[in-house]
C-alpha cells in the first residue's frame, strides 16, 4: 500500500528549475532512500513534501489525501514529520524540552511523558543528558535529537534528510540501526543519503536523483552500485 506518492513534480526557485516531472512511492512499512550527490534535488524534493515549498506542477498524496499545498502545520498534523539536514536543534534549551516540542499535539502530560519515554529507551544517551543545553550536543547526539523529536509526533512516515552528513562511520552505523529499529515499531521511513554503499545497505527501496531528476529506481538489494555510482554523476544511460 503506497503511503506516500509523489506525482510528476516541477518545483521552481525563481526562473530556476530545481525539480522536473519528479515521481516516487514510498509504501507503508518500508525503508525507501533518496541517493545523490550534494545540490542534486534531494533535500528540496524532502521540503516539497513537507509543504516548505509549492510545486508548481503534479501532486503529493500521503495517506490517500492530496497534500499539495498544504501548510507544513497541517501535513505534520496529518503524520509526516521530518528531521533535518543539520540535525538542527533548539541551541538554548535542553535536550528535554528540544524533545517535548515534537509533542505539541500530545493530548495531556501524561501522553508527552510516554513518549519522551520511548525516545529515552531507543537513546539513551538523550537521557543521560536530558538536562543539558542542545547546544552542548556532539553531532551524533544532535542527530539522535532531531530524529528523537520527529519520533514525538507520532508520524506515520518520517523523512530523515542527511543524517549522516559530517558524522564519523561508527555514529552513522549506530544511527542507522536505530532507524530499523524505528522502522521495526511501524513508522515508515524516507532517508535522504549521500552514500551509496550505507543507502543500499539500509533501505528496501531507492532513487538515485541528479539535476533535480530521478535518473534510476529499484529494489535496493536488486540494483547494481556499479550502475547506480553511475547514475549518480550522469554516466550512464539512466541519465539521460
């Protein structure tokens, strides 16, 4: 069942095309990856899903609802949350509180401490610093943050943009276990990566986007990373 479905988008900075007649399916249940090289399309692909910015042509469906247009409050409300590129975080107030502003909707406070509680189990690291300013964060941690208060909304997909940008292997590996383990609880997932081998090894499914265009799609344990590498800097025909 496709959960969210995004149909021939043109997307326009200006007189600039970012994105042109870009599709994707992102089906309930799955792990799905945007793969591309920096200033490809992948984060502003992510925004317009978000409802950040407008398409100018196509649609966005997400739980069988056309979204296109929606306001960012509105689609969050409807169970799309995302975690930014740069991990960005509340600076001046801690961890906690950085937490239990992705729980806004939470009805009571009891329901906010049950899920800060789910977010301290699967990091417990966030716990042990829950106290402390965002701001003293090191990068992994402000990751786990970003993807802890997405979590706080309760979302039905959660959209992760460039994770592991500037993180060392060992972090990145650790955070991606931790996205299966989200994955495992029922929260379907869309990644943006920059790294061919760790998007194919912890997605089911991926797009390798170039000049704002999805050039090659598949099954990612099916897709050759010869082929996708080349697709990735437009030397292949998948390019064209």
């Amino acid at each position: 069942m496709s959960l969210l479905a995004v149909k021939d988008i043109d997307v326009c900075y200006g007189d600039f095309k970012a994105l042109t007649d870009v599709s994707l399916n992102v089906e309930q249940g799955t792990i799905v990856s945007l793969i591309g090289a920096n200033g490809a399309g992948k984060s502003t692909i992510m925004n317009t899903i978000c409802g950040l910015n407008k398409p100018v042509k196509g649609t966005i469906e997400f739980d069988g609802k056309n979204i296109s247009g929606w306001k960012p409050s509105k689609i969050s409300q409807a169970g799309l949350s995302m975690a930014p590129e740069g991990s960005h975080c509340f600076e001046r107030m801690t961890v906690k509180d950085n937490l239990l502003m992705g729980a806004y909707l939470a009805k009571g406070n009891d329901e906010r401490l049950r899920r800060l509680e789910q977010i301290y189990k699967l990091f417990p690291i966030l716990k042990e610093k829950e106290n402390q300013l965002s701001t003293f964060l090191s990068g992994g941690q402000r990751q786990m943050l970003a993807i802890g208060r997405g979590i706080m909304t309760q979302p039905k997909i959660l959209l992760c943009d460039e994770i592991s940008l500037g993180l060392a292997p060992v972090v990145i590996k650790d955070i991606y276990e931790k996205l299966k383990e989200i994955a495992a609880q029922g929260i379907t997932l869309l990644i943006v990566e920059q790294n061919v081998d760790t998007s194919l090894a912890n997605s089911d499914y991926a797009y390798v986007v170039l000049e704002g265009k999805i050039v090659m799609k598949g099954k990612s344990k099916e897709l050759d990373k010869e082929e996708v590498n080349d697709a990735y800097f437009g030397m292949n025909k998948f390019a064209h």
